[in-house]
C-alpha cells in the first residue's frame, strides 16, 4: 500500500502516522470508524464532468447544509472552494471541511507551511491542504484555468485535495479515503469529528441522513428497532460523531449487513456478563459469543432454534461459516490461548474486548462495544470465517 500522507502533524503519543504540527482538540465524545487491515481499492475518476463553483456563499444553504457553527467559524471563501470542490469530483464538503480544519484551520493558522508560498514544514508539507511535493506532483490540480497549480494556492490546494480523496476511494470509502490522507486513526477521528459539526441537520451528499434520506436506504429498519436508524452514502459504516454507540448504516450494503449493524447499535449500553447464553434475546448482560449469537439471529444468518439448542461458545465459532476473510463480515474467533470471538461488520469491529485493543470512545467501557484500532489484536491465534455470501 503506497504511502500517502499529506499531513506532516507531530507524532501523537500511543498512535501511528503523521501530521501537521498544530494540534486540535475535539471532544472525547466524538467518534471515528474502525481502519481496516486491507484498505479498500482505489477508486476511478470515471467521466465525472468538470463543474464550476456553485454560487452558495457563507450565509446560503448549500446542497449538503451548512450547520450555524460552520457558517461563523469558516471563512466564506474556503466555504465556496470547499462545496465547489466537492461538487467537481461528487464528494462530501465537510470532510473537505474537516481536512481544511485540522491542517491549517482554512488557511489561518499562522505556521509558515501553511501561509508562506514555498514554505513546508519539517516532513516536507506545504500549503493550506498540507501536501507533500511527492503527493501533488500526482494529484495536484487547477481549480480554474490553465498553468501548473500551485500547493499554496487556497483554490488550488482544495480542489486537489477532493481529487487526491476521490483517488483514494471517496465516496464509496471515507474512511479509507481520509486514511490514504493521512495515515493515522486519530486523523480519521478528528476530520469526521469536525465534519459532523459543519454540517447542518438533514445534510446528506456523505453525511448523517435519517432512514429513508440516502439513496439505497433500507426505510423498514426505523420500523424494526428502538435504536435510531442513520445512513450514510457508501459501503462502510463508521461511528456517530456525537453518539459513540451508534452505528452509521451505509445504504450501499446488502440488508443483512444492515441488520446486523442495528443489532450492534441495539446491545451497545449492555454490560459484559453470561446472562446472555443460552437465550440472547432480552438478556440483562451479554459476553463475546453471546452477543455474535444476538447479531447472527438479528440478521437472520442463524436461528433462535438453533442458537438455544446449540448454545454457541467463542470456540464453536472457529469452523463456522466459510474460511476466509468475507466482504462486508468477517468472524475472528480463537480457541486458544484463551476463547474469545468478535466480528468486523463493514469495516467497524464489534468486540467486548477493550483493555489495549480500543482507542475509540468506547475504550473503557465493558460489554459489547463497537471498537476502533488501527488493525486486528494479535494476541490470539484467530481462524477468520465469513457468513456464507457476506
């Protein structure tokens, strides 16, 4: 995988990657998704027109809404080159947005890097987007007219910055197009921390859109749980940005998939216990195989019957389903040393485990939690199976 990091951010301690060197903080509260292993293949620029820049200034309602916050706290004109941008090349403005915050506050932050034409810092980045010379070279575009583009220009940098994203996987793939960004899981954390808060409610292109408000949205999942049912364009789910809990369907997967991400949201506030086996349903408690149990059935991939007959451990699961990593899931389960299973559900990773295996907003919570980590615990000897077709 070709390393792309644009950001050159000081080294956070207990994370990997780099970035610029000023710091940002966003609440703890705030949720980012999981970071695959295998990230997801590149994207094509297909025949996307080129487009000019919509008229929406800081004060109108853009296609995506523009939450209060984002209309006092970014610059109008970095407001237009951030819709524009995500028009030309069919993105989400606020993760533009996102990514515009925490390199270089939309061109205010004071460091020469971000401000002085010619400057980078000490990892080689330049300009209000923070590329590497290597990056541009690739990526690097005109947002208007002719001539070679400029990293330091504030148009420029933008409109490259929304071809690097769609390169790397956009929209299908945010998570994994803001990784390619900058390889770091805070990163991802925070750009979609800021992204959440610039958009106004109801805003949809790649943000939070209730059930029915994505193309593709499955409206018959609102009406099957008590959990709030969001969706989000693509194929991979990521956190709520103000709820840690809850997961955020995309409308781009298949409706078991789906099910089993409501499933995940709807054991979330439960604490770690047995009380689930063998019967998962209304359990007061529930532990790593018993909560695999509760989502299996949820989705309708294995019986009730079965499950209370059968009252599946963490070891059972080692041979169940096919061999193999699968599309949308994928079930890690060990025997030895000591029983434990979890399931990754489109690119976000259900587990009760959290001690050193969880950096995300659920990190020290027991139960069944969604997780985040830059990749896979290695301290089992896993067998990776799939539900069969998933």
């Amino acid at each position: 995988m070709t390393v792309g990091a644009d950001s050159a951010r000081a080294r956070r301690p207990g994370v990997h990657g780099t970035g610029t060197s000023r710091a940002l903080a966003v609440a703890a509260m705030l949720a980012a998704a999981l970071v695959l292993l295998t990230m997801t293949a590149v994207a094509a620029l297909g025949g996307l027109a080129l487009g000019s820049e919509p008229s929406g200034g800081a004060g109108g309602q853009l296609d995506d809404g523009v939450s209060a916050l984002a209309q006092r706290e970014i610059p109008a004109r970095y407001l237009q080159l951030y819709e524009g941008a995500a028009a030309r090349y069919g993105l989400d403005w606020a993760i533009l947005a996102g990514i515009g915050k925490v390199e270089c506050d939309h061109g205010r932050d004071p460091a020469p890097s971000c401000t002085h034409e010619g400057m980078t810092n000490q990892a080689g980045a330049g300009g209000p987007m923070q590329f590497l010379a290597s990056t541009w070279a690739s990526y690097g575009v005109r947002a208007q007219g002719e001539g070679q583009p400029d990293r330091w220009d504030a148009a420029d940098a933008v409109y490259s910055a929304a071809n690097y994203l769609r390169a790397s996987g956009a929209p299908a793939d945010y998570t994994a197009a803001i990784y390619a960004y900058n390889r770091a899981a805070w990163y991802v954390r925070d750009v979609n921390a800021w992204a959440g808060r610039y958009r106004a409610p109801g805003g949809r292109i790649g943000g939070v859109a209730a059930a029915g408000e994505v193309e593709g949205a499955d409206m018959r999942l609102a009406a099957e749980t008590s959990t709030p049912v969001r969706f989000i364009a693509g194929e991979r789910a990521t956190l709520d940005p103000e709820d840690g809990h809850l997961a955020l369907i995309p409308a781009g997967v298949p409706g078991k998939v789906a099910a089993l991400l409501v499933g995940g949201n709807e054991l979330e506030n439960l604490p770690y216990g047995a009380a689930g086996h063998p019967d998962p349903l209304g359990a007061a408690a529930e532990d790593c195989s018993s909560s695999l149990n509760y989502l299996l059935y949820r989705a309708g991939l294995r019986p009730l019957s079965e499950i209370l007959a059968r009252n599946p451990l963490a070891q059972d699961y080692v041979d169940w389903g096919e061999p193999g990593p699968g599309r949308w899931v994928t079930i890690y389960a060990a025997a030895a040393p000591v029983p434990h299973v979890f399931v990754v559900v489109a690119g976000l990773r259900l587990d009760t485990s959290h001690n050193g295996t969880d950096v995300g907003p659920n990190r020290y919570q027991d139960g069944p939690r969604w997780r985040v980590l830059d990749g896979i615990p290695r301290w089992e000897r896993w067998s990776v199976r799939h539900p069969p077709g998933l």
